[in-house]
C-alpha cells in the first residue's frame, strides 16, 4: 500500500457509532471446482460469506483460504482473484456495500458498473439465470442506466472502520445463525419496498455486531485498551517494515514494556509470537513475488527479509508444504489473467 494510500485510509477512518451501512447488491453464487477468476478490483465494500466448499483468494498480496461458515471483507481499489480448488464446490452469498450512505455524486448501482446486464448470456442457468430473472422483474428499468466512468468511482470516499475489527477473513461466526441472516437479506434485497430497505440495513448491522463480538472482547479495564493498541501498532509496524531486522527485543523496547510482558500480549492478542508473525508476513509476500513477477529466487529472499536463497526456501517449504520454484509453477499464472477493468461480478 502506497503512503497516499495510507493517509486516504486513515482520513476516510469511521467509528462504529456512524456506521449506516447502505447495501448496493445482493448475490448468491455457486463456482465449480477449477474455477479462477481474473483479477479485479471493486469500488464499494464487499462481504463474501461461504456457505459450502472452499476458495483461495489471493488479496492484496495476500493468501487466504475461505471455508464454510467463513467470512471474507474485501475494501475498495485493492486486487484480488479468486481459485476454488479442484474437486470443491464453493457456494457463497456476496453483498456488495458502504458503510455510510454515500452522497448522490458518490453512488452507483450495481448493474451500472458490475453485471454488464444488458446482454445477458443466453445460456445462463442455474443461481445466474434466477437472479437475472427476478431482477429484470424487480428492475424493468435495468436497461435504461448508463455507465459509469472509471475515474469517477476512483474518487469516492469509501470511509472504512477500524482494519482491526474488520479483517479480510473472519473465522468463529455460528453458521446456524449467520447463513440465515445472508439468506433473510437476499431475499429483502430482490423486493422494492420501502420496508425491505430497512431490513436490509437491520440484517447488516446485525452481521456486522456479529464480526465485532468475535473481533472486539469486552475488555475489564483501559489497561486492556492500551495493550491493545500497543499490540495493534506493533502489528502494523512489521507489517510496513517486514524486510528489515525485527525482533522481540525491539518491538518491547518501542513499546516501554518489557520483553516477556510484550512476548506474552502479542501472542494473546495475535495468536502468534512475534517469529511466527513476521515470518508469516514475509512468506505471504514472497508468494506475491513468486506469483506476480519473474525475479529470481535470490532476489524475493532478499525482498522479503530472508538471509538468503537457501534459508528462504527452507522456511517457505516449512510454511507451505511445497519449495518456492513448485509454488511459482502452480500460481504463477495470475498475472496473465489481469484483463484491466472488473471483467466479472462475484
């Protein structure tokens, strides 16, 4: 991420009590297994919440698995791909939003933008031909809409909440009651009623407080407060400085605790050491070098903070399972599936 990227993100920050989300689409969606979608980026949030299978999605550098009951958050401007494994079948509701009403210059419908609907495959079936179906129902204006302009929808807002109650993947969510709060708000959003647009807001934030028990403990004292902050920017700062010597020692030093006390928050917070966390983050980045550029196995050890080749490809086959050249065989193809603007909807 770019510093003007930074500063946008942190100018665009919302608290939890501003939080009126407006939902732009509602989509339910089945991809076989084998499938992989080019990369794309997006211009509005989006939630995508797996009912079924599995799927790796590759985000902003990133690798991430998302299994049943999982629930990925995907901001606006960053790319990401999809692949859903040979032999799973990934079924996933995806609800495409703002966090706040946006401003009439700001806002876009979907089909304005991302179905491309005004010749639709002849051939569509199954989750594609009924959701066409009953939006051109719902919708016989549908054609009528002109497109929208790419450096346009790059100057929305977007206000964001805190990254730190809303990561990319979400884990811990009670399918039992999750899945039907997806459901509910498909079914709102194909009606036109004034009541079905409260709902929809209602169900949101009914997910949303979901995310937040699970992201945002209550804490007993602004003692916890203060770690959590501490542990937040300790996070951050490996994050935008993994290639350079980090340690235990320096992170509780920056802190002013000391080191077993910092070692003992940061692993209660992170559900990792401050090793396995860094090491973490630079595999996840070497797996974007491998996938997204041709230099050499040298080159991404030494970018990605490695001593060497040699002790690069040991870590990241301990991580992994499978040596970095293996790797770049099996995904470094992504790149040639860029076809520019969003070429597909999910």
């Amino acid at each position: 991420m770019t510093a003007m990227e930074k500063e946008r993100n942190a100018e665009n920050r919302i608290s939890l009590e501003r939080i009126a989300p407006y939902v732009r689409y509602v989509n339910y969606k089945i991809f076989d297994g084998g499938t992989l979608l080019p990369e794309r980026i997006i211009y509005d949030h989006e939630f995508i919440y797996c009912l079924s299978g599995e799927a790796r999605f590759l985000y902003a550098g990133k690798t991430y698995t998302v299994k049943k009951g999982e629930l990925f958050y995907i901001c606006p401007y960053l790319h990401n791909t999809m692949l859903v494994p040979e032999g799973k079948t990934f079924r996933v509701h995806c609800v495409h939003f703002d966090w706040i009403s946006p401003e009439a210059q700001y806002d876009f419908r979907a089909e304005q933008v991302y179905l491309h609907m005004e010749n639709p495959p002849a051939d569509a079936e199954g989750s594609d031909a009924f959701y066409m179906n009953s939006y051109k129902a719902n919708n016989p204006y549908h054609n009528s809409l002109p497109p929208i302009k790419e450096e346009r929808l790059l100057e929305r807002p977007n206000p964001e909440v805190d990254p730190a109650l809303f990561p990319p993947l979400i884990t811990g969510l009670d399918y039992d009651t999750t899945a039907p709060l997806f459901k509910e708000l498909y079914q709102n959003y194909s009606q036109l009623s004034t009541g079905a647009r409260l709902r929809e807001r209602s169900l949101f934030l009914q997910l949303a407080a979901a995310v937040c028990d699970l992201t945002s403990p209550v804490r007993e004292d602004s003692c916890g407060l203060f770690h959590q902050k501490t542990i937040s920017e300790a996070v951050n700062y490996i994050q935008e400085y993994y290639t350079e010597d980090i340690s235990l020692p320096l992170l509780a030093a920056h802190s002013g605790l000391s080191q077993k006390y910092f070692g003992r928050l940061f692993r209660e917070q992170t559900g990792y050491t401050v090793r396995e966390y860094l090491t973490g983050v630079r595999i996840r980045n070497a797996k974007h070098l491998l996938s997204h550029t041709d230099s050499s196995l040298e080159q991404v050890a030494l970018s990605t903070g490695f001593q060497d080749k040699f002790y690069f490809t040991k870590v990241f086959k301990r991580q992994t399972g499978i040596t970095p050249g293996k790797y770049r065989k099996s995904y470094g193809h992504l790149d040639e599936m860029k076809q520019g603007e969003q070429a597909f909807f999910w």
